[in-house]
C-alpha cells in the first residue's frame, strides 16, 4: 500500500506541462524562405531543426497565422526564433546581417 502512494506521487506535473498545437503542414510562405516581421527586423527560415519541449519554449507572437516562439533561457536580443510543425519539431529562423551603403 505504502509503495503504491509512494509511486503515485512520483507523477509531478504531468499533464499540467504547457503545449502549443502545430500543423504537420509548413505554409507555403516557410517553405518560400519568407521572413518573419518582429521587432523591426526580418528573421529567414533555416534548414535547421531544433529539438525542444513545449515547456522550453515561450510564445512571443504570431506571423500570418503562425504562433513563433523564443527558447525560455534566450534574452533580447534574441538569437532564433522558432515555429512549430510537430511534437517536439521546431524550425529556427535567423536575423540576416543587414548591408549597409557607405
């Protein structure tokens, strides 16, 4: 009896984790290469993935209908930002260096 109680305890904050829904199906713009408009900079999609949970992430926005996100340890100025398109699957877009005309 004791050990039941004892393992039931163990469950921590399952099913109390926050999650973000997500389509398996990119836009048409994220496959296009288009950017994302945030804080007056453009951040391009990358061919890169990252691994992350849903608690590891926090929602900072949406872009034409798609929720993006930062890593909860990232400060401003933000490194990547991050869309969801499956469990634990998120895209990372970059700020490329802008040129500047001397």
């Amino acid at each position: 009896m004791i050990c039941a109680a004892g393992c039931d305890s163990t469950k921590g904050n399952v099913g109390q984790m926050q999650t973000y829904s997500f389509s398996n199906l990119e836009p048409a713009w994220i496959r296009n290469g288009e950017p994302i408009k945030f804080e007056g900079a453009q951040w391009y999609p990358t061919d890169g993935v990252e691994n992350l949970l849903d608690s590891e992430v926090y929602s900072v926005g949406e872009y034409r209908g798609v929720p993006f996100f930062v890593e909860k340890i990232d400060i401003r100025p933000y490194n990547r930002l991050y869309t969801k398109f499956d469990k634990n699957k998120f895209r990372y877009f970059k700020k490329r260096e802008e040129k500047k005309n001397d």
